[in-house]
C-alpha cells in the first residue's frame, strides 16, 4: 500500500511540475506542447495507479471514480491547450527602431 501511495503521489506531483514548466515556457510553441504531453501522460499514469488502489481494495471504488474522473476533466484540458497552443503563447516582441 505504501508502495502504491508513493507512485500516486509522484505522478500526480509531476503533472503540476510538467505544466508549470510548460507555463514558463510557452514562449516557445515546441517546448509549451511537449510539457503538457509530459503532464498528460503523468496524470494518465496516476489514473492507472488510482485503478490498482481500486482493484486492491486500497481505495474505495466510488471514491476511486471521482478522483479518475476528476483527473479526466484535467486531462481534457490539457489536450485542448496542446491541440491549441497559439492561444497560450507569448506573442514575441518585435525589435524597437
């Protein structure tokens, strides 16, 4: 059980870190896209720890749909800025004359 509450708690950590890291680098489209990956990818991780917890009896199952559903709505919102980054990126300063 420790275990598995140590991986929960890394993933879940990770994807605030991915997107703060794509948050201060939404000057560039590439680094901003790939960061939100990262933190998609961390939270689809943390679902499926949040399955395990489930299955073995670790985590009560309703509680267990809450919190995957609740990570669903954080992972949509994620792939809608990724499918739209121009929306979040620094416009870039144009050089004084």
């Amino acid at each position: 059980m420790y275990s598995l509450n140590d991986q929960i708690r890394r993933a879940s950590r990770a994807v605030s870190a991915s997107i703060a890291e794509a948050w201060r680098g939404r000057k560039y489209e590439a680094v901003f896209v790939n960061k939100l990956n990262e933190a998609e990818r961390e939270a689809a991780e943390t679902q499926t720890w949040l399955e395990y917890a489930v299955k073995c009896d670790y985590l009560d199952r309703k509680e267990g749909a809450r919190l995957f559903r609740a990570s669903d709505r954080g992972i949509g919102k994620l792939v809608k800025m990724g499918n739209e980054p121009g929306r979040w990126i620094l416009a870039k300063s144009r050089p004084r004359s």
